[in-house]
C-alpha cells in the first residue's frame, strides 16, 4: 500500500514507542509501589510529539519516574470525548522464540514487530495522531477531546497511579474511547478478573535424615500447593450466561507464577503461588473466593496436613455498557464506512481500564489497531490498521464532538 507522508511519520513514531522499553513485570499488589521509571521514555516521547504539534500536554504523577500524559485539544467544551491507552507492556517471555528482537521494531509485510506494538502503543500512536489531525478542526467544533497516556495497566488495570489517579484529580467526560488491540469489533465491556496468592505451609527437614525417609518428620509445602493448583484448575465456577460475552466463560488458571523451597536438600516449608480468574457479569469477588475456599477445605479434609492462606492482590468486575449509547453508534458509523463492513457488538476477554471510566458514568468503548500475539513471542500488529484506525478515531471526535444527536 501507498503510505502518505504523514502516515509514514505515525509509523515511525509508533517505532520510536516500541523501542523505547516499558516492560512492566511486577504484580498486582506491588506495581503501583514501584517507583522505577518504567514507562518514562515513552511519556517524554508522546509529550514532545504533543508539543511539537503545537499542544499543551502535561504530566501527572503519582511517582516522579511514573508520568502520566494528559493532553487536551481545547481548554473546555462539550460534549468531551477521553482517548485513553497505556505506556506499560508485560515481558518479553521467552527470547530465544522471537522472529526479530521484541524492541527493534522491525517491519515485515505490513506487520511492524516488538513488545507493545499491538498492546497497547499500536493505539497510543493512532491517538496521538488523531490529536494532530483534529487540531485543524477545534475551533469548528463544539466539545473537546482529552488524550491520556497512562502508567500501570498491565498488572491488573487496577492501579492506584495511572486512570484512577487522573479519575480521581477530577477528569471528566461524556465518552471514552480505549485503545486497546482490535478493530474486528466494537467491544463495549470486559470480562472482570480476580487475583490471588495462595500460601502453603510445611515442615523443613533434611532430605537426607531418617525422620524424613520415615515421615516422621518435615511436610513438603510445594507438594501440598501441587494438590491445591490441580484441584483448582478442575473447579468449575457457578455463573450466568451473558448475551454480552456470547460464548465466553469465567476460567480459573491456578499456579500463573510459583514460589517455593529454599534449596535441593531440604523440605521446602512455604510455597507460594499466584492465580488468575476471569469472571462474567454477575460473578462477584466473594462469590468465587468462597468456591476456591470451599474446595481446598474439601482436601483438607482428606489430608490434614494441608495448611494454607489466601491473600487477595486484585478484582476488577465485569462491566458493559448499553448498545445504544451514543459513542457506540457514532464508532459503529464511522468503522463501516472506513472498513468497508459491520462490526459485532459485544465484550471483550481482556479486562482493561475501561471500568474505571464506566464506574464514573463515563460510557467506555474498547477499540484500536488489528494484531496478533498480544502478550505471547512475536507480538505484531498491521500497518495499515494502524493507519485506519487513525482515521476511525479522527472521525469519531468530530462527529461525537458535535451537541447534535447522532
């Protein structure tokens, strides 16, 4: 394909994001505290990139290294749209199954390659773009659009330090777009999620005494958790089918991340693991922890010797918004006539900020470039998606823009 000369500087900017690292490992109950400049190269890129466009970003920190970005197009108007999408990416994974390095950005048959690319810089840089594109167009129109870049996303959307920290200084809006991977549909709430660590305990012995060879003495904590995390990932978990995420389940994945044993010849005494649950509306954090609850204490009856904790690190619920809203028609409206055909309305997987802005009566939609291997090796997305989408967000500002109803 032909690519225009401001389309080529949207791609080489969303290079410039890839390359720039903002890897972001940590869990949930320890990410916000984390005062590392994670995703600080990529704040400072999106802020001059703003600024050379002749807008007025600023940073919002929780952290001095942690930089949000917030822009707007004007200084007040109505009605305001939010573009939204964060700076932080999950790790790499395993290198030696990468195509090309995941921060070289390498551009192959219309797949620009790297860690972030798809999720989420794909749609940080299709907005940024559109910012420039609408600068043009601001004086024409009645409301006002707000970019914000924001830090903390990855480790469960439920971070103090980036959308909730800008939620909570008093943004306001009337809709959010999310620049979350995927223009294949118009995804108008997610799944919610809960997380949690579970601990066992045990007994330490030496593995090469006499007490251990005739368990009279030490309790290996890690077999114990092994038990548990089998047990756990057979648990079907009560729900209600949802119209909203047709075909979708919740799904438990025990033993994401485990912990345990302190070396070869000793019994280990603690063991820790870390799980996942993906929940459908209706499924509420007590419901399911309760269910877990219930079915360890079912082994423990049969095995005294298990002893455990829970701690909960994260919960997000599950949110939609109405088909009817007025950002899903106008989004739905302008994606048919750039994509030449209809899109499915209906929730995401994933969970994502979105439920923050829902949870401030801001109706919220999820929707950025096309990709693949979001979170796995070889991460990519579409070149020309990303410049689509652009024009998407573009023509969605200034039709929503607009106090007449649509």
């Amino acid at each position: 394909m032909k690519i225009s000369e401001e389309n080529k500087e949207l791609i080489n900017f969303l290079r410039e994001l890839v390359q720039a690292k903002s890897v972001n490992p940590y869990t949930p109950e320890e990410s916000w505290k984390i005062s590392e400049p994670i995703e600080k190269e990529v704040a400072s890129l999106i802020y001059e990139k703003l600024k050379d466009f002749g807008l007025k970003p600023k940073f919002v920190y929780a952290f001095k290294n942690r930089p949000n970005v917030v822009c707007s197009l004007k200084n007040k108007g109505k009605p305001t749209l939010f573009f939204n999408s964060h700076m932080d990416t999950v790790d790499v994974g395993n290198m030696s199954k990468w195509k090309f390095n995941p921060f070289s950005a390498k551009i192959v048959d219309n797949k620009l390659f790297g860690r972030g690319a798809a999720d989420a810089k794909g749609g940080l840089a299709a907005m940024v773009f559109a910012m420039k594109k609408l600068i043009e167009y601001k004086n024409g129109i009645d409301g006002n659009v707000i970019f914000t870049a924001s830090v903390d996303e990855e480790p469960g959307a439920c971070s103090r330090i980036g959308t909730k920290l800008l939620l909570d200084k008093g943004l306001k809006g009337d809709a959010c777009i999310i620049g979350e991977p995927g223009s294949k549909k118009i995804a108008i709430g997610h799944r919610g999620v809960y997380r949690f660590k579970i601990i066992t305990y045990g007994e330490a012995a030496s593995t090469g005494t006499s007490e251990w060879e005739r368990k009279k003495k030490g309790i290996n904590a890690v077999t114990k958790m092994a038990k548990i995390l089998l047990a756990l990932e057979n648990l079907k978990l009560k729900y209600r089918h949802s119209k909203i995420f047709p075909n979708r389940t919740p799904v438990i994945t025990p033993g994401t991340i485990i912990k345990g044993g302190d070396a070869i010849n000793v019994v280990p005494d603690k063991c820790e693991a870390l799980c996942d649950v993906r929940l459908l509306p209706g499924q509420t954090k007590e419901k399911v922890k309760k269910q877990i609850v219930d079915c360890i204490l079912k082994l423990q009856r049969k095995d005294s010797w298990i002893k455990f904790k829970i701690q909960d690190l994260a919960y997000v619920p599950s949110v939609y918004i109405s088909k009817d809203e007025r950002i899903v028609k106008v989004l739905k409206k302008v994606a048919r006539s750039i994509l030449k055909k209809d899109l499915k309305v209906e929730g995401a997987g994933p969970c994502s900020d979105a439920y923050l802005f829902i949870n401030k009566n801001i109706p919220t939609v999820m929707f950025g470039p096309n990709g693949r291997n979001v979170h796995a090796e070889n991460e990519f997305v579409f070149i020309d998606s990303i410049i689509k989408t652009c024009e998407i967000y573009t023509k969605v500002a200034l039709e929503f823009c607009c106090k007449r109803v649509t």
